[in-house]
C-alpha cells in the first residue's frame, strides 16, 4: 500500500518531453590544413522532468565540413542530469552534468585507396543550460569529442 502511495506520488510530480534542435560543435569539422573546425549537427532529446531536477538523453548526429576526398561521420549519445537553479514561470535556469559515448569515423581517399578508421569514447558532459517556455539553449564542455557545444531547440 505504501509501495502504491509512493509511486503515484512520484508519477505525478514527473513529465516526460521530447525536444529537436540544432548543434554547433567548435571540433566537428576539418579545415584544408588539417585544424579542427566548427561543425554543425541535429539534435533529438527525451527530458523526465522531476520536482527538483531532470534526466535529459539525447543523440547529436553532426554533419561536418571536411575537404574534398575526406568522408567523417560523427555522433553522440548523451544522458545528463539537470538541477534548475532559478526556476520561474516560463523560465529555468540550469547546470548539467552528465556522461556521453562519442563515436567518430574517418575515411580518405589517397593514391586509389580507401584508408578508414573509427573510434568511440566515453566522456563526460558539464556545462549550463536555460528554458525559456519550450525552447532551450545548452552551452557544454563535452570531453568525448574535446570541444565545446552549443544546442538550441524546441520541446513537445
């Protein structure tokens, strides 16, 4: 009986969201010399919201600008933490912490032949974020891909 209370108690204080967006990431792309470069991704994320924090995963899929004969596919799978520091009305406030699996392939093209290689990482998320009624903007360090990223989109 007590199992029951304590489950709808916490069922109803919970809601679930999901949000598209789009992703800048300061090492997603490869300029002509070789240096990283800014690249640009979309973003699919599911929020639990709770009274006091959120559970946010979501997958970045980014799409970058590489030079010719060069192919690189890049992705990442995050799940965070959320704790709403200044909550009002139509506005939130907060700092995120969470861990991601980064996976990133990169392919050549040299002399006739195809060199590929691929490598996946697990690193850690921690940056800030706000919600201003169902848009959010989230600015992070992510170690997985060693850069800083910025998310803006739209919760349904």
């Amino acid at each position: 009986m007590v199992m029951m209370v304590v489950v709808s108690v916490f069922t109803a204080k919970a809601q679930l969201t999901y949000g598209v967006g789009a992703a800048v990431g300061t090492k997603m792309g490869v300029a002509d010399d070789g240096s990283d470069k800014m690249g640009f991704g979309l973003h699919a994320r599911a929020d639990y919201a709770l009274e006091k924090f959120d559970l946010s995963g979501g997958l970045t899929y980014y799409f970058p600008s590489v030079p010719s004969g060069m192919d690189l596919t890049a992705f990442q799978l995050n799940f965070d933490g959320h704790y709403g520091f200044l909550k009002q009305e139509a506005m939130t406030v907060y700092g995120l912490a969470g861990l991601n699996y980064s996976y990133l392939k990169a392919s050549v093209d040299f002399m006739g032949a195809t060199i590929s290689s691929d490598d996946s990482k697990i690193g850690f998320d921690l940056g800030a974020g706000v919600k201003f009624n169902k848009f959010f903007v989230e600015a992070k360090y992510d170690s997985g891909f060693e850069q800083m990223a910025l998310t803006a989109g739209i919760m349904f």
